[in-house]
C-alpha cells in the first residue's frame, strides 16, 4: 500500500477543488474537505491536520505533524511556500482572557472574544519546525521564519525572522527568483 491517497481515493474526499500532482498521506486528517482548495505539485504529510477554508496554491509542502485551522476567515499558502514539521497556523483562536468562554463545543454567544482573522503565507515563505503564526498575519513573500517563532505580527518581504516573538533579524537572498524562472522555463509552466 502506498504511503500516499490514490488518485480515487482522492476524488472521494469531497475537496473543494484540486488540481494535479497532489499527495495527501494516508493519516492526514481533513475537517471539512469540501473547504479545502489545493493547487498544483501540492503535498501534506502524514498526521497534518487541515480544517476550516484553507487553500494552498502551487508547488506547496506541508510537513508531518502540522495543524492549519482556517476557520471561517482562511489561511492561504501562495507558490512555492512550504511548513516544516509540527507548525501550526491559527486563522481563529479563543480569548484566554477569561472574558470568553473557551473551546468549540460552546456556542459562538458565549465566546464574544473569540479572534478570527485570515492568514497568508506568501510566495516562497518558508516556516521552520515547531513554529506558531496567529490569526491575522501575513508571512510576506520570501520570508524565512527560523524555527521555534511565534509570529504574531505581519513580516517584511525577503526577511529572516526568529524567536518569541518572531524579529527580525536580518534580509533574505532573493536567489530563488532567479530558479523560479529557470525552473519554469525547463517545466514549460508560467512565470
């Protein structure tokens, strides 16, 4: 048996949509599938959990052990970007405040500080092991964030982020463009 779904197996998930050269592993768990949107040469690892509107664009790798709840808002992974293992990316989370009740087995009236807000991953963003971002942020195009961060807070372009919170600390080579164009123009894709 192969690690990965079959093709049928696939189209009986119910997905949103889905386009070639996608690898689901077999102990993936997908919440609502029929919210999950997945480009081209898209892979998700073994005992990821997927749910809420969640879409991954082309050429994206999602390591073991991840967790992406997209929630109502959404997480949206543009080409080429990828999590290593055991990230988790919040598009919703409850208020520990106290001021709000906690968990979804409460109805949303008695959780009135509940955070949702969506979240981007930007082309060729690349988000260590270990990693959190929080609802709201966007991990701009380029970004590297190191692993073990906590992003919290949007990121500059083409920058390298590490810590708790996730700082800036210093810019990123912007090489890959350069591949990207060569890769296609091998591939006979886009640019």
């Amino acid at each position: 048996m192969d690690n990965f779904l079959s093709k049928e197996e696939l189209r009986g998930l119910g997905l949103k949509e889905y386009g070639e050269d996608v690898l689901i592993g077999r102990h993936a768990v997908l919440y609502s599938p029929e919210k999950l949107s997945l480009g081209n040469h898209v892979r998700i690892d073994d005992f990821t959990v997927i749910s809420g509107n969640v879409t991954l664009r082309d050429y994206i790798h999602i390591s073991q052990f991840c967790g992406l709840y997209g929630g109502d808002e959404g997480i949206v992974m543009e080409d080429f970007s990828g999590l290593s293992s055991k990230c988790s990316i919040y598009a919703v989370s409850d208020d520990y405040s106290g001021a709000s009740m906690t968990n979804p087995m409460v109805p949303a009236r008695y959780k009135p500080g509940s955070i949702s807000s969506p979240v981007r991953i930007g082309r060729h963003a690349i988000i260590g092991c270990n990693s959190v971002v929080l609802p709201g942020v966007t991990v701009a195009e380029g970004t590297a964030v190191g692993s073990m961060s906590l992003c919290n807070k949007s990121t500059e372009e083409w920058a390298m982020y590490v810590g708790i919170p996730a700082r800036k600390k210093g810019e990123r080579r912007r090489d890959i463009l350069e591949l990207e164009k060569q890769f296609h123009g091998e591939c006979g894709e886009r640019i």
